[in-house]
C-alpha cells in the first residue's frame, strides 16, 4: 500500500508543487488588516483542495480568521485517528527590498521554492494534504481516520484556537496530534521533538521616593532603586548559575539515563551555541550539557530592566522607580502558579524596609509540554522519519514553547509528534523564505510513511 | 557707615524692588535661541544699571551669551577686593498655564514678587548691585573694592565662563568671591555652605551576545547581560550601604569633632528627608548622621540602567546589552580620575569571561570643593549674616556640586563664600517661582555688612 501511494506521489509531484505555489501566492498575512480577504481567500482554496481528494472540508469561522475543518473518517471504527494541524497565515514579507523574488509570486530557484509561507507553514501542512491525496488516489483508502485542523491566526499567537479546541473537542477527537511546523537538523537528520519548555513571567516595580530625586541633595540618605533592584536580582542565582529561590526546582523531572545519553547525540554544544549567538563562551548550570541545559533545566531571565535616566550623557539623578520584566523557562512538573509564588516569596523576604516592592504575573503562564517517547504513536513516528530520511532521529527537548501543543494536550489528552519538514536555513519569517522542494517531496513520503506505521503499532 | 547705608537702602527700597522687576521682566532664557536678545538685553540692563551707580562696567562677548562685568576700585589699595558672582539668564518658564502671575510680568502678591528668575537669580546678585548703590551714594565710597561677575549661562552649564575665568584671571583677581544663589534655612536662620561634593561620572556595556535571542532556545547557556550587570552593580555595595570598592574611600576628608557638632545643629535629618522625598525610610552608611551623610561622604549613585525590552506586557528575549549610567558624588580630597580607575579595575576584576564590558567616563568629573571656616572672610561673612537675621549662620556642608566654585577656587585660589538669600520655598525652576520682599531686603542688608565686616577683619 505505501509502495503504491509513494508511486503515486513521486508520479504528481510536478502538479503539487504547482498546487503549492497556488497556495503560496495568496498574501495571507494574519496580522494585517488589508490582507483579511486574502486569509479568507487561503481558507476556502484549502477547504477546496480538501474536497477535491475525498475529504469533507469545512471553514470555522471564529471571532477572528477562520479555522479550516475536514475529515477523511475510516470505516473501521477500529483504526485510529491522526489529527493533522498546520496555519495557513503567514508572516508579513516587509521589508519587501530585500528579497531576490517577489514574495508572495513563489518562484522556484535551483532546488528551492522562494516565497512567505513555503515552509512556515503552507508547505508543511500541505504535504500532509498530498500524503492523503496520494494514498487515497494510490488506494481508495487512507489506512486510518485522519482530520486536519488548519488554522489562521498562529503568527499572531492563536487567540482563538484554545477556545476552539475546547468546544469542538468531540469533533477534534483522535489518538494522536502530529504537527510539522519546524526543521530537520539536516536533509538527512530528522528529529523529533518530545518536550517544550513552560513558561512564568511577571513583572516588578521598586519605589523608594515619590518623584526621581537630585543625587546631590539626597544620595546617601535615600536608597537608590536601580542599587535595590540589582542586589535583588542578583539574589536570585549564585555565581554558578544556579537559581537560589528556595524550592524553585523541587518539581523539576530529572532525566533518565537513557534519556541524557540520547541528548548526548543532538548536535547542539557550546560550538554551535557560540557561532549562533555570536556570545564569547557559554554559561549555565554546572553539571548539565548544553542540550540538557536546553530542554530539561529551568531558566530564571531578566528580558528588561529599566530605570532613571536612559538617554545621551550624564544626569545626576536619584531615580524614584526601577523596573524589571523576568521570564523563567520551566520543565515538566513545575507548577507555573507555585513558581511565581516562589518568587514572589523570595523576593518579599529580600526587601529592605525602606523601599515598595510591587509585582504583578503576566497572564497565563505555560505548564512544560512532554510527550511519551514510548508511547506507539511516537514509536510510529519515529520510524517512518527512519525510512524516509535514512537514519534514525534524534529526540530533542526544545527550549521554546509552543502553546497550541499544551492545548491539544489538556484538552484531546493525545501524544503530540512534533516532526518538522524544513531546515534550519529556511528563513522563516525572514526575507527570502524558501522551502526545498526535496523537503517537500520528503515530507509527503514521511507522512505517508506515517500513516502506515500508525496502523501496525 | 554701615547705618547711613542701611537707613539709605531703607529710604529706597520702593525704587530698587520697581528697578528689580524691570530687570525680572527681561525673558533672558539662556537654553532658548528665541530669547537670545532678551538674553543680551539684560546683559546691557544690568552694565547700564551698575555704571549709572557709579562703577566701571562692561559687556565681555563669549561664543554664547555674554558676560557682564563691573568694577569699583577703592583708592586705598590694601583694601579687600570682594569678586561678586551671579547670573542673570534665568531657566524657561513652561509650562506657563502653571502660573497663576505671568511669568515675565513680574508681581507683587503679598509679600513677594512673583516671576521667573526673582529669585534665581536676579533678585539676590540685584541685592549686592543694591548694597553697592546705597553705600556709594550713602557715604561716597565702598569700604572696599568691589568686582562683579554675572554670566548669562548658568542655566546651560556654563560653557564659557571657566574659560573666560581663565583667561580673565588679572581682572578677577580677589580676596574672596561670594555668590548668593541659595536659600536661608529660613527667615531667621541663614546659612553658609562651606563645601561642596564633587563629581564622578561613567557609563558602562556588558554584552554577552552578537545579537538579542531568543530565550527559550538561547536560555540558560548563554549569559543575561542584565543579569551579569545586576550582579556587578550589587557587589559595589554591601548590605549595610558601604562602599565595597577596594580603595575608595582612601582619601576621603575625616570630619573634625566640632564640625560634626557643628552639623548635629542644622535641621537636616531623618525627618526632613522623608517629608521632602516622600521616602519610606532614610538609608545610608552607618556611623553618619544624615547631614554628614550629605555633605561629607561619597556616594555610588546608579543614574539610569537599561537592557532589553521595556515596552507593555511580556517579551521573551534574552538581550544582548544592558547599560548603567554612575555618577560618584565625591568629598574633599578624592581625585575624580583616582576614583573612576579604581571603579574600573574593581569592575574589570568581578568579570565573568563570557562577556564583555566597556566603560566610558563622562569628560571632566569634580574635585568636591572645602572652605575654610577659619578663614577671615569666611568669619566675616557669618557674622553679617548673624547681624543681619538675627541668629548665627549654620555651617551646612552641600551635597550638590557648583561647578564655579571649584573654578573660582582653582583659578583665583581664594575662599568662596556660599551666601543665599532665598527661602527653600521660593519654586526654583518650576511655575511660580517668586522671592520675598523681605528676603530682598535683607540681602541688601547683609551685602551692606558683609563689606563692612570685611574690612574689620
């Protein structure tokens, strides 16, 4: 069956490629106004395309851009169910002068195809759609339910879609969500990412006056609240990197020995850490590689401070506030309520009297995503990666956070396969977005792949 | 002498306060380009008003605003020569919808005048131009001689005038300068300010990347720029507010017994600090009262810091930079030079490696300026003082700098002696700024006895 539905890709690659660049070329740019028609456009053209192959397609329409809806559902109640998700919006092309072909007139140059939204993430989601279509085409069949949740508003942070997830969670139903909107590590490397880091943020104000202050009539008698703030802050870790809030990483999940020898192959080290960053040498927790530092520890970061005076030359002022903004990066387990309330804690007990301390969360705040490495779906995943790319992946705890996976997670109570499909050059959200139409092809075959591995777990 | 002078003043104060609001109502606003005739006219306001009274007066160009100068030499060449300075540019009057009297329409209500630079400073170097006219035209002479210097760009800085000290230095040449550009403590109380705190001044980068990143991917292995700085900015000080940079309080003047009793009498403290600032609570190196705090110990004061994003709501950047603006208020005898190389070793020491930091001073810094209490002009100046508001002067040692002083003292090498005539209520620099009718007077009277009193040295 794989055998045929490959043919069958390989076959019609010329025709969905020319369907990509179709998609490509709507200006579906979620975070502008004047591109509303052009969202709406990309939705109806997907929900289209999904009919054509044998879905029934569908178009959500929620508060802000639509959600595109369809189902291929099995006959066998028996067979699984995947549930694919992509976004069909894109990022603005600005700054337009910088780019070597008109963005949204997808041109393809050598093995690339140039164009906003080729790979983040028209192009990965619709390999997907070509995996079924070729497979359906190819078979008559898809070897399991699949569904596609396709949505319009990722760039400008998903306000709609938790709210979504939740009323339509009996449509959404399935034993597994898989997600490609991210990179290889190269065209011959695949990963899989089985983990994303939480979030907790919040913000502190420090007075010490009513109004900023000459530094000459009263430096010395009146604290300074920069001087406050830095003493504060520089309370929160010890000169070896280590977070000294009491019980900040009681909760933490300590590796596995497995684990932290599969990290130990993920090619992210302190070499690739300094030529990305352009830092002089890397810093962290002793006792942690790099890649574990990564994904498995939690971070405590300044992201702003702020205070007096901050324009050219010297003014002598005494500043009445300073201000900081704190973000800590948090691991399985952790709770981000308690942590904030660890914080918060610890820095009360750090105040001098003669200043006010004032903190407020941001709102929200991420728990830490992780998925089962053992889990079947995730063994699927793995080895259809295997097959199509030629060796096997690498399993990768991400930094970042991804907060639809938390969402499909609480709600849908399913594995997450985070699998990407492009490569770390791509450009995303840069001038001169491309995607290799080998990833593409590829893509189609891991998801073909896929599919079939799911059903002989 | 003195008498007829003063019962002269007394005869004339209707005439000299109608002359000071003629002068008042010149818009010399030095920062304002649109008001630079206004500027030159009370430059020749005041040359035509101290030549009609019988000194030798003058306009001295500058590459800004001009200086006036003005002269009456006693025939007897062992007299005294008193150097009296002020400045007749005056600071801009916006927001003028603040001001319940127009600004430049000088105004009497109750017992003040009402007006931008009534009391700053016009209404209190008028007073000495005034003392000088009532003993001239009272006696026929002065006790002694007696120069003018009032410059026409105070309120930017003045740019021009420690050149023009420099190379004026003949002209200048004194047995001790005065200026009146302060306050009583109040009516019945005056004061002399007998030093000055100087000034050092830097700004310093810590940068940890080539770029801002992103801080779920970068982390926890790459170094917090405003991390790194808090960290370094809280080792400057310890806990109970010393300053814990090796060496820096090396030179600094140890405070003699009868002058810390002599500072326990002037009503500086806890109390007063709190009421001005609206602190929570007074803080400071222990073993000083808030007075010796003040005026006789340096200070670590942090101006401005800043890194990364400091707009609404979360950002999740881990920032390539942070900044820090420091100025050290500094006391007699600290070099500025010495103390900014000890800062900057200190600094270079506590360094991590995996950043780097650079630091720029501000050009110049201050040497604190000190008086001799036991000078004869200076015991002169109190006891005019005395005679004049009816109780002994207190001694305050300044925690503000008056570059002029330490150009006066460098230059002319002769005692400067710090005689306000204002109230601290007067709204310096601010709407409503006005000067009491009172305080006028009493300026003239004192300015009267302070040149008698000096020649009974």
């Amino acid at each position: 069956m794989v055998t045929e539905s490959l043919a069958y890709a390989t076959a019609h690659k010329s025709t969905y490629l020319e369907q990509l660049i179709d998609l490509c070329a709507i200006p579906s740019v979620s975070t502008q106004p004047d591109h509303k028609q052009d969202v709406a456009a990309a939705a109806r053209w997907l929900e289209k395309d999904l009919g054509r192959i044998g879905f029934k397609a569908q178009v959500i329409e929620t508060a802000g851009h639509p959600v595109v809806y369809a189902e291929w559902l099995h006959p066998d109640k028996n067979k699984p169910t995947v549930l694919i998700y992509g976004h069909y919006d894109v990022q603005p092309a600005e700054p337009f002068e910088l780019w070597r072909t008109p963005p949204f007139t997808p041109t393809v140059v050598g093995g690339d195809l140039y164009g906003r939204g080729t790979c983040d993430n028209k192009g990965q989601h619709f390999a997907h759609i070509k995996a079924c279509e070729s497979t359906l085409a190819a078979t008559g069949s898809l070897p399991c339910s699949v569904k596609f949740i396709i949505e319009g508003e990722e760039e400008i942070g998903g306000p709609n879609l938790p709210g979504l997830i939740q009323s339509h969670r009996e449509l959404l139903a399935c034993d597994v969500v898989i997600i490609s909107d991210g990179a290889l590590l190269d065209m011959h490397t695949p990963s899989i990412e089985y983990g994303l880091r939480g979030l907790m943020g919040l913000e502190l104000t420090i007075r010490t006056a009513a109004q900023d202050l000459h530094s000459g009539i009263f430096g010395g008698n009146i604290a300074n609240p920069i001087m406050v703030l830095a003493r504060l802050l520089a309370e929160m870790k010890n000169d070896r990197g280590v977070i000294t809030i009491p019980h900040f990483y009681d909760d933490v999940r300590i590796l596995e020995l497995d684990e932290r020898m599969a990290l130990s192959r993920v090619p992210i080290n302190e070499t690739t850490m300094m030529s990305q960053t352009g830092a002089p040498g890397v810093t962290g927790e002793p006792g942690f590689t790099v890649a574990e530092r990564l994904g498995a520890r939690p971070t405590f970061e300044i992201n702003g401070m702020w205070g007096g005076y901050t324009g050219v030359g010297a003014k002598t002022v005494l500043p009445a506030e300073a201000h900081a903004k704190i973000t800590c990066r948090l691991v399985p387990y952790m709770d981000p309520r308690k942590i904030y309330d660890l914080v918060v804690a610890h820095m009360k007990t750090l105040m001098p009297a003669n200043c006010e301390l004032s903190i407020s969360p941001y709102h929200g705040g991420a728990r830490a995503a992780l998925i089962d490495r053992k889990a079947p779906q995730f063994r699927a995943a793995a080895r259809a990666a295997a097959k199509t790319y030629g060796s096997e992946p690498l399993y990768i705890l991400e930094g970042g956070s991804i907060p639809v996976v938390n969402d499909f997670q609480d709600v849908l109570e399913k594995p997450v396969i985070l699998l990407g499909f492009g490569l770390p050059t791509d450009n995303l959200h840069a001038p001169n977005e491309h995607f290799a139409i080998a990833c593409f092809e590829k893509g189609i075959e891991a998801s073909i792949r896929f599919l079939d591995e799911l059903t002989t777990v």
